[in-house]
C-alpha cells in the first residue's frame, strides 16, 4: 500500500500530464493508472490529491475521445 503523501503526488503529477497530453492509448493506460493509484494508496495519502485525480478524469470525460478511453 502505498503510504506517503510524496509518493501519491509525484505519481499523480506524471499519470496527470499524460491524460493531459499523451496518445490515446497512453491516456488510456493513464487512466488505469489512476484506478490502481486510487486502489492501492491510503485513503491519508490520498486526500491532497483528489482534486488533480477528478479534474483530470472529468476532462477526458467531457472532451472528445473514443469511448474506449471514457470506459
């Protein structure tokens, strides 16, 4: 599990700026990360970072991507 709040932002950071700016493939994969990232760190460690996490993910959603990406 994936304790610190250090941890948790430098990975949101670098999985954020490829669902911002990558392929669609790489924002897919992004977007996995982002679950698993949400799965497996605390809930504490988690907390800071949750507006980056959703901001991230709403964009996708509401902008025009394949549906596979959306899923």
């Amino acid at each position: 599990m994936l304790e610190t709040k250090e941890g948790v932002k430098c990975l949101a950071g670098v999985i954020q700026n490829s669902i911002m700016h990558g392929s669609i493939r790489i924002r897919v994969d992004s977007a996995y990360c982002f679950k698993y990232l949400i799965d497996f760190a605390s809930p504490m460690a988690i907390k800071t970072e949750v507006v980056k996490i959703c901001g991230a993910l709403i964009r996708v959603v509401n902008d025009k991507f394949p549906p596979d990406l959306k899923i």
